[in-house]
C-alpha cells in the first residue's frame, strides 16, 4: 500500500511536471505569434511600444495636470497643495515607468558609454551648447511674442485655485523640483530614452531625432500655446535634446542639459519671488 502511495504521488509530480513544461512551451510559442504578427505592415511588438508611448504622454502631460487641478480644488488646497501634488504625481508616473522597463528589460537606455574623461567633455560641451540654444530660442521667442497664445485650457480652475488661498514659498519649491528636476527626467526618459530606442534607432535619416524633436514640440501644445510660434521654439528644444542624446549616447547628460535650460527659465520667477518676499518681510 505504501510503495503504492508513493507511485501514484510521483507520477502525479510528473504529469504535473509535464503539464508545467507543455504551458511553459504554449506560452513561449504564443510570446512569439504575438511578436512576429503584423498590422498594416507593422509589427504588434512595434504598435506594442507605440500605445505605451501614447499613454505616457497622456498621462504625464493631460491627465496629471488636471487631476491635481482638481484634487487641489477638491480639497481646497491652494497653489501649495496643486504644486506638491504635480510633484507626487511626477515622481509616481516616473517610478512605474521604470519598473517598467526593467520588467521589460530596458534598463539598458540608462548605461553609460565611454570613459569618464569622454562623458565629462560630453557634459561640458552639451551645457555650454544648451546655453547658447537657449539664449538663442529665448530671442526668437520674445521677438514674435505677439503672435504667441498663452492661454491655458484649464485657466477656470488655475484662477479658483489662486484666488482660494495665496501662494507661499512651497509653490515655489515644489514648482521648481517639477520644472527643473523631475520633469526633465520623465521627458527625457520618454520622449528620449524610450521613443529613440524604440523607433527608428540610430536611423540614417535621423528619423529617430526629427520624430522624437516633433512629437515633443506637439505635446507642449497640449495645454497651452498653441501657435506655430511655440511649436517652432519646443521642436528646436527637443531636436537639440534628441542631437545630444544621439551623440553622446547618455541619458544622464541629456537630462541634465534639458534640466539646466529649465533651471534657466525658472531662475528668472525665482529671483523674482525671493526679491519680492525679503522685500515685504523686512522693509516694508
């Protein structure tokens, strides 16, 4: 009776075993359909990417400006509160989309080429560049600023929010971890990291470059701006940062130069709110 027990539980170990092996097999086959399948001449694994990106521009830019809009309203949070929860947000949309890639095994886009010497003079030349493509872009900008709409789609709800409670030095700050810290690290992962590895890499037209610069410029339509005018200065700006990304192959120094042309944009609203705060704090 008991050799007979243990007969019957191993052979039910190996029907399991084998059952294991034939899913393992069904799934690997299918896994390879699926990647081999096309639509219209391009490749599911290709669309795959492409509805990923999609999401990702939707969701860092529309929906999480709105929902912290009106999560701020909700709870009457004020500009402070708006402030930090774009901040949050960011930081959440960045976090699970590098999980993500590691899931997908695509951390690679964040490894390091060339010696340290090189990476440095890579850096160096970059930042200077960027200095110059801004200050260049920043007189275009100012000189055809009449032809320039500022509006902003959601201006109802920004207006309920600033007239609800006052803005304070968390703005601020929070405001400037979102502009200079961790947007440039969600753009640049997407729109660099992400697209330019996925389409056309290291295309011989440069595809992967004028399609990463276009798509950029288009997605800070989305809000507000929308005239030929910004859709000429942010393309520029995204065909630099995808020409920098191109040639030194880092993702680091691509974000560090999108980071330092914000930081340059954003020091200016900075000094002003300091100026104005010691201002009315100690002498008036």
């Amino acid at each position: 009776m008991l050799f007979y027990v243990i007969d019957s539980r191993t052979l039910q170990d190996e029907k399991l075993t084998f059952l294991k092996i034939v899913v393992n097999i069904i799934k690997d086959i299918y896994a390879i359909k699926i990647s081999q399948q096309r639509f219209f001449g391009v490749s599911m694994k290709k669309l795959g990417h492409l509805g990923i990106y999609t999401l990702l521009v939707f969701l860092s830019i529309y929906l999480l400006d709105l929902s912290s809009l009106y999560l701020a309203k909700m709870f009457v949070w004020g500009m402070d509160g708006y402030s930090i929860i774009v901040a949050v947000e960011q930081l959440a949309l960045l976090g699970l989309f590098i999980y993500w890639l590691k899931k997908k095994k695509m951390l690679y886009i964040f490894e390091k080429k060339g010696s340290k010497k090189s990476r440095f003079f890579y850096l160096l030349v970059s930042l200077v560049a960027a200095y110059f493509v801004r200050q260049l872009l920043s007189a275009f900008y100012i000189q055809f600023s009449r032809f320039i709409n500022n509006h902003y789609i959601f201006e109802d709800l920004l207006s309920v929010l600033s007239f609800s409670e006052q803005s304070t030095i968390l703005t601020t700050c929070f405001s400037f971890i979102s502009v200079v810290i961790l947007g440039p690290i969600l753009e640049e992962l997407v729109h660099r990291g992400y697209f330019m590895n996925s389409f056309f890499p290291k295309s011989k037209y440069y595809l992967d470059v004028i399609l990463s610069a276009l798509i950029f410029g288009l997605s800070h339509l989305v809000l507000s701006h929308r005239d030929l005018i910004s859709l000429m200065v942010y393309s520029f700006f995204g065909f630099f940062f995808a020409l920098v990304y191109r040639w030194t192959k880092s993702l680091k120094i691509t974000i560090l130069c999108h980071s330092f042309i914000n930081f340059l944009i954003h020091a200016d609203f900075i000094w002003l709110f300091l100026s104005n705060l010691i201002y009315y704090r100690f002498f008036r």
